[in-house]
C-alpha cells in the first residue's frame, strides 16, 4: 500500500464515516431479522441518513454514538423477541405414529364388495401406520405454554384431513385417501400425539425432527 493511500484510509473522516456506514448496515440488518424489514429498504434510508447528516453538520462523534446505541437497542430486543419465543416454538409439525394399544391390526372390517371401495384392491391401498400432524401454541396471561389444534394433515399438500368414510382420512386439496387401523380414535390419537409432542419439547428430540425449521 503507498503513502497516498495509507494517507487515505487513515484520514479521520474516512475512518468515521467508514464507521458510520458498517454501523448503520449492520443495525439495518438486526432491524430486519427483528421486524421483517427489506434490506433495501434499510441501505436507501443509511443514504438518506448520511446526506441529512453531511448537510446539517452533525457531529461525526455524536453519529457514532447514536449508531452504537441504536445497535445495542435492536440485540436487546432481537434478545428479548428470542426469550418470548423459545426454540421449540417453531416446532409445529411432525409425524407420529397413530396405532393405539386396542389395535387390532390390519384386519380392517371394510365391505370389499361395495364397488366404491374399488380403489383399495386395484390400488392395494395399505393402513397406516403414521399419519403428519400439525398444531399451534398459545401462552395465556400468566406466560403458561400450551398446545391447541393438533390436527392430521395431508403429507402431499399439507391440507388439513377429513373423515369423509369411516376408514379413511381424505384430503380435500388433493384427494388422497389415508386408510386407517381398524381401532382408530381420533380422540385418543390426539392425546397421544399431544403426550408425544410434549415429551420431544422436554425431552430435546424435537431438534432431530426432519419438519422442525426455525
């Protein structure tokens, strides 16, 4: 590096405004991780900032104080939005196992010679032995989690199930058919998954889950 342009970085101006713009980019990309701001929107407004301050001669010290504090403001409440929703928060989907200890196999009791259950011989549709749920936490006034709407959803399109037949499950979206163990109930299949979910959250596992992106 020659002298002129040793001279050239080591120029208190340079240095500051320097400073200035990493300050500024750096804060501008907290604020999008915290608000979901464009990043293009933040460079245009470190231009805006810097032509107001080249014309009303703020000082350059005061810039990068104000910058610094604004920094530090954004990784606290970056810190603080972190603390509100922990890690497994994100953790809302996954697939479990839906056979219940009743269960009494495959042996499903299903009238084979009715013409609409066609499909299920020509297609040789198997029973299920895992369906993927979705659901939803809430935290009530007092900061207690809880879980709500835990729900079988379709693992090609991701739509909510219906139980249109008594041995099936079926998407609405794209009309593919789950069908079910013979001693399937939807009820105590969801307080399984809902003991299931629980213990992964306090357990840790929930991290392994090939669904769970935060």
């Amino acid at each position: 590096m020659n002298k002129k342009t040793k001279a050239f970085f080591n120029n208190p101006w340079v240095i500051g405004i320097g400073v200035t713009i990493v300050s500024y980019l750096i804060t501008s990309l907290l604020n999008k991780l915290v608000t979901g701001v464009d990043f293009k929107t933040s460079l245009r407004s470190v231009l805006v900032f810097l032509w107001k301050v080249l014309n009303f001669g703020i000082p350059l010290w005061l810039i990068i104080i104000i910058l610094l504090l604004v920094r530090l403001i954004f990784k606290f409440l970056k810190a603080s939005v972190e603390e509100q929703n922990p890690e497994w928060w994100y953790y809302t989907k996954d697939e479990f196992n839906i056979r219940l200890p009743s269960d009494e196999g495959d042996i499903i009791p299903i009238p084979f010679q009715s013409p609409q259950y066609d499909e299920v011989r020509t297609k040789r549709i198997e029973v299920e032995d895992s369906l993927l749920f979705r659901w939803r936490y809430y935290r009530s006034d007092s900061g207690k989690y809880d879980l709500a709407d835990i729900l079988p959803i379709c693992k090609n399109c991701e739509c909510a199930l219906i139980r249109a037949e008594n041995w099936f499950l079926t998407c609405p979206h794209c009309e593919r058919k789950y069908l079910l163990p013979g001693r399937f109930n939807p009820e105590e299949v969801r307080r399984k998954v809902d003991t299931l979910i629980r213990h992964k959250i306090s357990s840790g596992e929930y991290k392994s889950s090939p669904y769970f992106e935060k």
